[in-house]
C-alpha cells in the first residue's frame, strides 16, 4: 500500500457517494471504504451487471442516472463525502462532446449539488496532464474539470482534493489487460503508436490508499495530488513486458508519425474504438510525475504477473 499513515478521521458510520463506483478503481475503494465501515452508496444506470458490489458490506446500489441533478441532490444531501471517479477514455463521437458531458458538464452538477446540500467534502479523479490547453480533448476537458473544482472551494464551505494518476494497473485494470488481448492476436510483430511514449504506472491499491487518507485526515485539502508509480516505463517496455508475462513473445514496431496517425483513424472506427486520435493525442506527452514528486511504492512487477500470467 502507498506511504499513508493511519488517520485520525476513522470512517466508521460515515456515508460516502461514490459516482462511478462500477469502474475499476470504484470497484478496489468501494471494497476499502466498506472495509474501514463506511455505508457507500453507488447510483449506477445498470445495477444488474455490478451485483458483486452487493457483497460487500456497507454499499448500496442505487438504480440512478448520475446526470439526474435531483439524483445528486439527494446523494449529496445524504453524504459526508462525494467521490467522482466518472471518466472516458474516448467517447462515441470525434468532436470532444462526449469527453465534456463526461468530464466537465458532470462534475459542474456534481459540484452545483454539494452546495445546494452543504456537502463538505469533494474528492475528484483528474488525470496527469490535465490541462485546459492539452493537446486531446481528453486532456483539456479533464483539466477544465479539475479547475472548476478548485474554484467551488474559494468560499471555504467545499474541501476538495483531486487527484492525477498516471495510468492505473491492477487485476481487472483496462492498460495492460487490453494490451494482453491484443497482443493474443498478434502473429509475433506489434506496430506500436508512440512506442516512445513514457508512463509511470500506479498501483490500484495505492491509487485507493490516497482516496482512503484524503477522507481520513485534512492533509491533503485543496491540493491536486499526482500518483506515479516507483518507475517510469516506455510503451514499447510495457508492451513488451506484457507479452512476456502471458508466454506471448513478439517484437514491438515503433510506427513513424504518418503511420501512427493512420493506425489510430482505422482504429477509431473499429468496434469499441480501441484507440484513436484523441489517444495518440494524448500519448504525445509523457505520463510521469515531476523529478520532486513523491512515488507510490507498489512496483508493477510485484502485481502484474499476479494477473496477466494464466
């Protein structure tokens, strides 16, 4: 787990809305914040195809569109804390539309509904390199987002925390996992969009532990935390890694930038769009935390070969 210490805050009879609780990381902090005692209530438009949820103890689902700002009124009305862990990665269409929805005009309800129910706490998943003057719209959107929330806590009623991982690993993650189906389907060569392209990967659990002590103290208030794993990795590495783990050599292709540009226009017309335009936007910038920043401690090589090995 990441550096946290114990808190002072215990979570215990608290209620927590958690907005994307049917996600990845949902899954990992709703098992966590169930665990220190906390009720989490997850509204989710499909609450048939999370039923696993229902075991752990302490979470409610609650059959709810998260863009129902009556919907958020009530959550928020109800809860000590709001966590908003919704987010793309491509949306259905090409014009960033689909990102804004997601990113900016939810978290803008989201925000109008803790001030209208006196919520106290908002804690907010951004991403590294969210900037409003990004060079994808997933990236701008993801940075208007995050400043807007920033803004909600100048009257000092709303206590915020973002926070700005690199990509997430773990069991269940959608990064390595995706790289592994397609590697399964690769005759031994892999043409690679900005193999080059550097990430410093974070562990789910650590990812979990600085929701967990951003909750259980007040350390952590007003602050845009970023997460990066204890290394820092090419594409082409991680790529490489992955096929080794599951028993699937091949060497990976570094595409040029044309054929880059290519690959993701076919791709983003493929079903499930899995990548695009946007993406290789995105991948144009390094996803590592600055020289001063302080690691999360769990290595990727500790965890992945726990899942991607069969």
């Amino acid at each position: 787990m990441a550096r946290f210490p114990q808190a002072p805050f215990p979570l215990t009879g608290q209620t927590i809305s958690l907005l994307g609780g049917a996600g990845f990381v949902g899954h990992a902090l709703a098992a966590r914040l169930g665990a220190r005692g906390a009720r989490v209530l997850i509204p989710t438009r499909r609450p048939e195809q999370v039923r696993e949820l229902k075991l752990i103890p302490g979470v409610q689902l609650i059959e709810a569109d998260v863009f129902d700002p009556a919907t958020l009124e009530r959550l928020c009305q109800s809860s000590s804390a709001v966590i908003n862990l919704v987010g793309i990665l491509n949306e259905r269409g090409h014009d960033g539309s689909g990102f804004r929805r997601a990113h900016v005009e939810l978290t803008e309800r989201v925000i109008a509904a803790c001030q209208s129910a006196g919520t106290p706490r908002l804690l907010h998943m951004s991403a590294l390199n969210a900037d409003e003057q990004g060079p994808s719209h997933y990236l701008r959107t993801k940075g208007e987002a995050e400043r807007k929330v920033h803004a909600a806590a100048s009257n000092g009623k709303l206590a915020v925390v973002s926070f700005r991982p690199s990509v997430i690993f773990g069991p269940g993650d959608s990064f390595l996992n995706r790289f592994a189906g397609l590697i399964r389907r690769m005759p031994g060569v892999f043409p690679l969009a900005r193999a080059d392209a550097r990430f410093a990967p974070v562990y789910v659990g650590d990812v979990v532990a600085a929701f967990l002590h951003a909750l259980e103290t007040r350390e952590l208030e007003g602050q845009a935390l970023d997460l990066c794993g204890p290394r820092d990795y090419t594409l082409g590495e991680l790529v490489t890694y992955t096929a080794q783990l599951i028993d699937h050599p091949l060497t990976v292709l570094p595409l040029p930038d044309w054929a880059a540009r290519m690959q993701a226009r076919v791709m983003e017309y493929l079903p499930g769009k899995p990548f695009s335009r946007d993406n290789l936007a995105s991948l144009s910038l390094p996803s590592v935390c600055p020289e001063a920043c302080p690691r999360q401690p769990t290595a990727l090589e500790a965890i992945a070969p726990r899942y991607l090995r069969r």
